[in-house]
C-alpha cells in the first residue's frame, strides 16, 4: 500500500498530528507528509499548559520534536494555516490563506476548542481560556499580579488553574455547576478529597450555582444572588469539536467526527484521531480528551493507513496534577462494585471498580502511583481479583490476581 500513496496530509499540529507524522515514518513510510497547524509553533503537548506553564518557577514550552527533526524525517509543515473546506471527490484541503494541498490519504487531528461563556457574561476578550501556549503565558501574567480570580467549572482545567492561582498567592473562587468536583470522571469520595484539598490551600468553592450576571467592576455575580470578587476570569467549562474545515463532508456530529474502531470515517481515505475523533462505545460514540489517547489512538491510526486492520481498545486513562496532589484515572472509575485501598480520609489511596464477575474495571489514584501502574495493566488485560485482598493495603497487589 505504500507504493500507491503518495501523500499524507494531515489537518491539526498538536500531539495527536504529530504522533501521526512521526509514526508513520518510523513504520515505513515512504511518501510525502504535509503537517498543517493553525498556530505558529511546532508541535507541543497541551497539558503543560495547566501545568509547568502555569507554577511559580515557569518552565519553557516543551516541544514534541524541534525543527531538525521534522526536516530530518521529511515531514514538511504548515504552520499559521488551517482547513477551511475539504474536496472529498478532487482529493485536497483548501486553506485559508487560499492555498491548497492534495492527499491521498488525509487525517483530520484539529482537536478541540474550549466552550466559550455567553457574551452576556463578560466581553469575550475579557475571558481566559487554556487552549494554546499564548493563553497560557497571559493567564501566567494575570496570575502573577495576586489579584482575586474566579474560575468557571469545577473539572480538570478549573482546579489545575486554582492550584496554580493560590501558589502564586491568588485569592481564588471556584465556581461549580453540579454538586461536587470532577463529577463526569470520579466518584464521590474522590471529588470530597479534592474538596478538602482545595479548601486547605484557601479555595473557596461555590457549589450548585452558575454565572448569571455580568462581569463587571471587579465582581462576578451568581445565580444565588451573591457576588465574587474577580480581577480575572477563567472559564473551564468543557470543549467543542474543531470539526469547521470538514463539516461539508457528512461526517461530523456534535461530538466530533466519526470514526469505527479503526479510526477510518465514512469517507473512503479520510481519517481521524485523537480528541476530535468520536468513537465507538459501546452503542454509542464519543471523544477521549486525554493526552493518552491523542497519543495513542494517533500510533493505532498509523497502523490502518499503511494497512493493517487494528482495531483501537486502549483504555481511557489521564492525570492531573493540583499542587501536591497527583490523580490518576483509569477506565470506568464511577461504577461497579467500589473497593478502597488505603485511607480515604487521608493524602494517598486508591479506589478500585470491579464488574459482578470480579474483574477491575477502572481506578481512581490519589498520590498512589505505583497502584495505578497495577491499575493500567489491570483494566486492560481484565484481571480478576479477590476484592477482600485489594481492600488490604497490607497485601501486594500482585497478591490479589485470582
């Protein structure tokens, strides 16, 4: 199949274009790759952003590969440019600087937008997100002011930002929708930890309310009728699809665009990995906003353009990092029979998810990495355990396999 593709384009220069840009050379490929990115870097991984990017002694933006190695491997891009519209029959990208590019094969890794706050609430120029390095270096000098910042939603992004807002001495309101933290990805105990962790470094979250009013004269107010102070205002708040450039072609939806199990569309050649792919689960589809999965459903992707059949079955992992806090999350770690190891009440354990059969399902980390390491081979070999040993932090987890 090699021989009869001369060209990759691949539309998206983040982690999971990149990956594919690579993994394709690495197995082979011979033909010509076109990388097109909207943003002027060279390809860099996005949980920094939330990360190093944004702690008291702040790091340097950590590329994926420097210049040399996309000259070395051939790999010619297209930076400051994005996709407008896609000739699914003409086979080529069109570009909105009015250029255009023809593929063979196309892969569409543009990823995912943050949600953006009604313009009722605040001038959107007044808002900050975590999208790109650029967003992350003004929210940095926000920060570093020490003025009060309050963030919108309570999920990953929202409660990196306040770790990093409180380090830096920044007085910091969380604002939450739904009863607790982090509530699409860990149960209840989880989000309670979080909740006390927070609220010990001077965290002050506001549950079961949303933004209603205007932002405005250093306050932001509340649908209970009260008031945040607020110099800054981050929104976390969830994200949408960058499906604009491909959207003529019948394969997008309000999750992404769709893909089987191999990451192939319904359009013959086209392709779509990483966040903005929507895969199948189950009966139905949906994206996995992770940097695992940018990462690892790119490589799987790489296997069926140069013609295996793999289909794609990693399972979903992520961490995050909320100032000494380190959680890791993998598979399904919000149902099932529910087993603790360790203290709950305390700065390190586990919680692990089995199905009726006994098998593990999913887990949630608290400061607990060597569990997780278990937790990961666990959950994708579908190990079965005895739930009476894993409860006992005295017993070695490779004690428990049944």
């Amino acid at each position: 199949m090699n021989e009869r593709i001369k060209r990759i384009v691949i539309a998206g220069a983040g982690q999971a274009g990149a990956t594919v840009a690579f993994g394709l050379r690495e197995r082979g490929f011979d033909g010509e790759i076109a990388l097109i990115g909207e943003e002027s870097h060279l390809p860099y991984e996005r949980p920094q952003l939330s990360k190093e990017m944004l702690q008291p002694a702040s790091a340097e933006l950590r590329l994926i590969k420097a210049h040399a190695e996309f000259e070395r491997h051939g790999i010619q891009l297209s930076l400051g440019r994005k996709v407008v519209r896609t000739d699914a029959s003409l086979r080529r990208v069109l570009l909105d600087d009015g250029g255009a590019i023809a593929f063979d094969r196309l892969v569409i890794a543009t990823g995912v937008n943050p949600r953006q706050l009604p313009a009722t609430v605040a001038d959107p120029a007044r808002v900050r997100y975590l999208r790109t390095v650029e967003d992350a270096r003004k929210l940095r000098v926000d920060l570093e002011g020490g003025e009060p910042i309050a963030i919108v939603g309570g999920g990953v992004i929202g409660l990196e930002v306040a770790a990093a807002a409180r380090a830096l001495g920044c007085q910091v309101t969380v604002i939450e929708s739904a009863d607790r933290l982090m509530s699409r990805s860990v149960d209840e105990l989880v989000s309670r930890y979080l909740d006390r962790v927070h609220a010990r470094e001077g965290v002050d979250v506001r549950y079961r309310v949303q933004v209603t009013g205007p932002f405005e004269d250093g306050r932001l107010t509340l649908s209970d009728g009260s008031s945040v102070a607020a110099h800054t205002l981050v929104a976390g708040i969830g994200v949408t699809p960058n499906t604009g450039g491909f959207d003529d072609l019948g394969i997008t939806d309000a999750a992404g665009v769709r893909v089987d199990a191999y990451g192939q569309t319904a359009v013959d050649g086209i392709f779509a990995a990483g966040d903005i792919a929507s895969q199948p689960a189950g009966s139905a589809f949906g994206r996995i906003e992770t940097w695992a999965n940018a990462r690892d459903h790119s490589l799987n992707v790489v296997r069926n353009l140069l013609g295996e059949s793999v289909r794609y079955e990693s399972p979903v992992w992520f961490w995050s990092d909320q100032g000494r806090t380190n959680l890791q999350v993998v598979g399904n770690a919000t149902c099932g029979t529910r087993v603790i190891r360790g203290d709950e009440n305390g700065d390190a354990f586990s919680i692990f998810w089995l199905d009726e059969g006994g098998h593990v399902t999913g887990c949630s980390s608290v400061n607990s990495p060597k569990d997780m390491a278990v937790a990961r081979r666990w959950v994708k070999q579908g190990d079965r355990v005895d739930p009476r040993h894993l409860a006992d932090s005295g017993i070695p987890l490779r004690n428990c396999v049944l």
